[in-house]
C-alpha cells in the first residue's frame, strides 16, 4: 500500500521520475544513504528534495509523511 501510495502522489503533484524516488525520504533515509542509492551527489538529493516539498506545498519530512497516510 506504501508503494502504491508514493506513486499515487507523483501522479498528483507532477513529479520527475527521479523525484518519484521520494519514498527514500519518507522512510527517513539520511541524504548519505540517498545519494549512495541513487548514485548522485548529496547536492542533487538536497536538490530534489527542495523540489519535492516545492510540487507538493509542504515544507517538512513530517508533512511528507502525512501526506502519504492520508486517506489510508
């Protein structure tokens, strides 16, 4: 359902692909961890991350999980 949810929430707000990638994020993933992931910089984590809030209007990891557990 968790998964199901994250895509849901691309669709809606709009997201890149790579922004897609945010259930990192929500599962509480430092940048590090992210970056070593994904195979990008920290920067560019920061980078998306700056985006993701931005698409979404939310300003906080807190937020992004209470977008994604409404509803459920």
């Amino acid at each position: 359902i968790y998964a199901v949810r994250c895509e849901s929430l691309s669709e809606e707000f709009a997201l890149s692909p790579r922004e897609s990638e945010f259930r990192f994020l929500a599962r509480g993933h430092a940048a590090s961890f992210i970056a070593k992931t994904l195979i990008i910089s920290e920067s560019t984590v920061y980078t998306h991350t700056r985006n993701i809030y931005q698409k979404m209007g939310i300003g906080s990891r807190e937020e992004l999980l209470c977008l994604i557990e409404r509803d459920e």
